[in-house]
C-alpha cells in the first residue's frame, strides 16, 4: 500500500506527542513493507527536494514551515506521486484542506490523526480540518469529543490508542519491589504533589515510592518531599530510557496517574501492562480514567484522602508483573488497526 503522510512539521521541527506518533505509525508501516512518503517543510541539510534517511522518502513542500505555502502546494506534490490513502496531521489546518484537495485529485482518501496537542486553536479552518477527513481517528475519546466540538460527524471518527511493545515487557527483568511508582515530565502539568500529600497522609505505614521523569520542576518537588518529612522513602531516578521504565515498573506494585493534562496516558498504559494496578486522580483536561472504567485492578480517585486510601487498598492485590490483557495494546496490533482504516475507507471510495 502506497500512504501519504501529511505533516508540515515532523520532529524534526517540533518534538511532540502527536508527532512522535505519526512517525511512529510511518515506520511500522515501512516494517511491513508499505510504501510511506512523509510531505513535509524541509529539515534536513541540503536543497534536495526528496530526502531518504531510511526506508521512508521524505518529500520538502516547502522549504519552511509555511502554513500558507505548504497547504497551496500540497495538492499539486500529492498528484505527482499519486497514494492509495493519505494520513495527515491536523497541523496546520490548512494541510488539511490541501491534503483533502490532493485527495480529490488522486482519488484517495483522507484521515487525519488528530492527537490533541497541535495547538490550533479554533477558527473557520479549524472546523474545516474537523469536517473534510474522510475519517478523524483521535487516541482517546476526550480528544475524540473535541474534534465532534469541530463539526465532525461520529461515523467520521474513530479511536486508535497508542501502542505499547508487550514483547519488550515480557523480555526486561523487574527491578526491585517498590510500593508506589509515578512517571512524566515534572513540568507544570505533572501534578506530583497530589501524590506526595497522599503518601504523607501514610507516613505511619511502611511503603516507598519512584518518581520517574526530571523537568523544571522537580527541585521544587524535592523540597516538597522534605518538607513532608518522606524524603527517605521518594527516589527521583530522572528520566529514565524505556527498558529501565519497565523494569520500574514490573517492580511496582501500584502506578499513580495525577497529571492535570493527558491526551492519551501512554506511561499509566505501559504501567498497567507491566502488572501495576492503576490509581488516576480525575483531571478535566486529562482522558487517563478511560483506560481504567473497566479494569478491576484499579482506582478512581478525586482528593488526597481518596489517593490515600486507594494506595493502603492496593495492598490486598497480588503483586504482578505483566498483564496479557492488554496485548490488544501491541505496537502490531494498534498498526493492524489503521490498516483496517484505510482499507475501509479504500473500499468506501471504490478502488479495492
């Protein structure tokens, strides 16, 4: 299958979330042996318009980032290298709408990927980017309902979670048994304190906990753990690279999720697959409960008392270390899932 991905700004430019994602998918697809091109503003070093670091082809619209620009020619650079099925981000919005004329022209149809951190805004084109995708696939249903907010109709939308690789926990080693395990950036949306109150409520019992991540904030943090006099049961082990995450976290007994923004909880997802059980403090901004209402070995949790609790609760859990549940969750598995996207939509515009 030949994908067009449609993405002004790759990594490259703006390290994010959703972009990580959409490259991410790229790559797997190019795993399987589909044909990927990235359209994109130019990154790389030279004046080449086509640039092929891997097995992806990365193909310059413009030469910067250009809103304007890279929506005007857009259509014109599909139609060169006409593809089967185009996958594109809604930033800027105005790709979009580029994307679906170069849609129109190749006779392929348009999804967009839509994560929930690209900033746009809401405007006239933001609703258009929302109504003109043949299918708007989001990661949780709070962005999902977002979008819909934009004019999308819900059999235009879809959820695609994000992916974790259930091979890579089965083959880490756990590391030592730890009570209570929390990871993300400790930036001003982490919400650490949440948790530090709730742990110091249980400052009587016996229990340690690992904070995963490093940021601008984690100084104040480490104050703040002194000042709760819990100082010598809090580790900060920084940021941590993946296999030492999972190994935290098949140690873990419990992972708490406090953040006040989450499009997709990706750290609370590898969690719960590592075995932990999951305790979310509900956050507006954050879709984290979605991934535990149906799972037992869970707590929802809205006060620092409430965390408290749930944490002493946990106990009467065994410990685990991965759960096979969510193996629906499998980096192959999440692929297989836009895959079956595009080949309906494929068949919708009758070229299967």
């Amino acid at each position: 299958m030949r994908v067009a991905f449609v993405a002004m700004e790759t990594t490259h430019h703006r390290d994010t979330e959703g972009a990580r994602r959409l490259e991410r998918v790229a790559q797997q697809l190019t795993e399987r042996g589909h044909e990927v091109t990235i359209y994109c503003a130019r990154w790389w070093d030279s004046d080449l318009r086509t640039f092929e670091p891997d097995d992806i082809t990365y193909r310059a619209v413009t030469a910067t980032p250009n809103a304007a620009a890279f929506a005007t020619r857009l259509p014109v650079r599909l139609a060169r290298h006409p593809p089967d099925v185009i996958h594109a981000s809604p930033r800027p919005p105005g790709g979009v709408v580029g994307a679906s004329v170069g849609g129109t022209i190749t006779r392929a149809p348009v999804l967009v990927d839509w994560f929930g951190d690209e900033a746009i805004g809401g405007s006239r084109l933001v609703d258009r980017a929302a109504k003109s995708p043949d299918c708007v696939v989001t990661p949780s249903e709070m962005v999902r309902t977002t979008v819909r907010e934009h004019g999308a109709s819900s059999d235009r939308t879809a959820i695609v979670p994000e992916s974790i690789d259930m091979g890579q926990i089965r083959d880490t080693d756990p590391a030592a048994t730890v009570d209570v395990a929390f990871a993300h950036p400790l930036d001003e949306s982490a919400n650490v304190e949440s948790l530090l109150l709730g742990l110091a409520e249980l400052r009587e019992r016996d229990w340690s906990a690992k904070i995963v991540g490093d940021g601008p904030y984690r100084e104040d943090y480490e104050r703040q753990v002194r000042d709760l006099r819990i100082e010598d049961r809090v580790e900060f082990v920084g940021a941590c690279d993946r296999e030492e995450r999972i190994s935290i976290y098949r140690g873990a007994h419990v992972f708490v999720q406090t953040a006040y923004r989450e499009y997709f909880a990706s750290e609370l997802l590898w969690a719960l697959a590592c075995g932990c059980i999951g305790i979310v403090e509900y956050q507006a901004r954050s879709s984290a409960h979605e991934l535990i209402e149906h799972r037992e070995r869970s707590f929802r949790v809205t006060s620092t008392q409430q965390m408290a609790d749930a944490i002493v609760a946990s106990g009467d859990y065994p410990h685990e270390t991965i759960d096979e549940s969510l193996a629906e969750y499998d980096h192959d598995a999440v692929r297989e899932q836009y895959l079956e996207h595009y080949r309906r939509l494929i068949e919708a515009h009758g070229l299967l």
